[in-house]
C-alpha cells in the first residue's frame, strides 16, 4: 500500500511547466529516490509534496486522504517533515537547542505554564531534552550536542537538519540532497543513518540526491525526472543502465555499456 501517491501532479510557474504530469507511489517502509539532473524539478516536487507550492492540476495523496494546497504546517502536522537543500538551521543556538525548537508540538503544559515555569512546564522541558539527546545519538551528533551550531561542518550541519525533522515524529521523511557536501566516508555513515531510520523508526523515506553512490547503495525503488517529466522508475540496477536516464545525466551520445555507478 502507497503512504504517498502523486497522480498526475502538475506544477507551472508563469507559463513553464515546473513539474508536468508526474505520477508514483512510494510504499510504506520504503527508502524511495527522486534523482534527474539540475533543473529537473525534484525540490519542486518536494515543495508540492510539504505544501510549499500548491499543484494546478493532480492529486497528492497521503495516508488515504488528497493533502495538495494544504498549509504546510497542516501537512508536518499530519506527519510529513523535510530537509532544505540549502541548510536552514538557527546558527547561534546549540546543537541541542536546535532540536528542541522543532518539539513544540511535545509540550502539554499551557503558555501560563511556561510563563511560570511550573512542574508541569519542567516535565516537558526534561521530556524534550531527552527525546532530542536520543535523536543526536542516532544521528552521530550527540558529543556535539552543546557546540554552537554554526560552528559544525557542513556535513554535520545536513545530520543536524535531519535530527530536527525528526522531532515532528513524522511517518514520512523528505531528505533534499542530505550527502551535499559530504567525503566519502561521511556519505557511507549517512546510508546506514537512513537504513536505520527506516529499520529501527519505520520511517518512510524519500531521498533528493545527486550523489549516485548514495542513491545506488540506500534506495529501492528509483523514480527519474527531467525537464519536469517522469523519464523512468525501477530498481537502481535497471535505473544505472535505463538509455534515457543515461541521456539525460551524460548527454544523447552514451557510450555503450555505460551506467551512472
């Protein structure tokens, strides 16, 4: 059974059609990649996804129910959360802090609580700390957990955004290019993150990447788009080797035998 199906999806910002006609299922449980080159449309995708734009024409449909126009704070709520391709944490705030922030949802006690600092406020100000120190754990981050969080390196920056998204307890998780910016031995790290967040959490996960070897090694299924329009979709040993994949990251002229390992 599909957790997210987009039927149809059509996106046009005066006159160009961003996204044009795009449809696929992602299974729950699934680790599911979005690749095409630049320009493509993929963070367009993402945006109709989390209610950032709303589509002219399609459905998207989550857990059973069409949630295309939604606020996107309607859609998190309904537990779908996503990383930025360009990194949006709050620089001057704690690893920590920067957790925390996104947990508001956590919070029983009332504003007059917080205004207060009463037990019931405390509680949940102890639950939160924890929840996030828990999430810092899985995601590597957890010695760094009082450095500011401007001063982490870039790849650590990208886990800390992933940290946050989890917050929200979603069941599904839009990762927008997580490995950016990664060596290879941090891009190897974040394969097991992602298999453990949908092993261990069962997340479903939906990975915008343009580095292939994390795209080969993690996902499962493949779904391919360029200028705006589905190309291909199968499992990444038919996608590395698909002719019209092949043209579209290496050019019309692909030599034979070729593939994007």
């Amino acid at each position: 059974m599909s957790l997210l199906e987009l039927r149809a999806v059509d996106k046009i910002f005066g006159g160009l059609h961003a996204v044009r006609g795009v449809s696929f299922g992602v299974e729950k449980g699934s680790i599911f990649g979005l690749i095409g080159p630049n320009g493509a449309g993929k963070t367009t995708l993402f945006n109709v996804i989390t209610g950032v734009y709303t589509p002219e024409h399609g459905e998207i449909r989550f857990a059973g129910e069409n949630i295309a126009g939604l606020k996107p704070a309607v859609i998190a709520e309904r537990g779908v959360a996503r990383t930025f391709q360009n990194i949006r944490i709050f620089r001057t705030m704690t690893v920590a802090e920067n957790v925390m922030v996104a947990g508001h949802h956590l919070h029983k006690a009332s504003i007059a609580s917080a205004v207060l600092r009463t037990r019931a406020y405390e509680r949940d100000e102890t639950a939160l700390a924890k929840r996030a120190h828990e999430l810092l754990e899985i995601l590597g981050l957890a010695e760094l957990a009082g450095e500011v969080a401007g001063s982490l390196p870039y790849g650590s920056q990208r886990r800390l955004e992933i940290a946050r998204g989890l917050m929200l307890s979603p069941q599904l998780l839009l990762l927008d290019e997580p490995a950016a910016g990664m060596n290879s031995q941090e891009a190897r790290t974040l394969n097991e993150q992602i298999r453990f967040l949908r092993d261990q959490l069962g997340l479903t996960v939906i990975l915008v990447e343009h580095n292939m070897a994390v795209v080969m090694n993690v996902c499962e299924t493949i779904h391919v788009v360029d200028h705006g329009e589905t190309i291909a979709q199968g499992t990444p040993a038919e996608i590395k080797t698909h002719p019209r994949v092949l043209a579209a990251y290496l050019g019309e002229e692909t030599p034979e035998g070729a593939d994007l390992a």
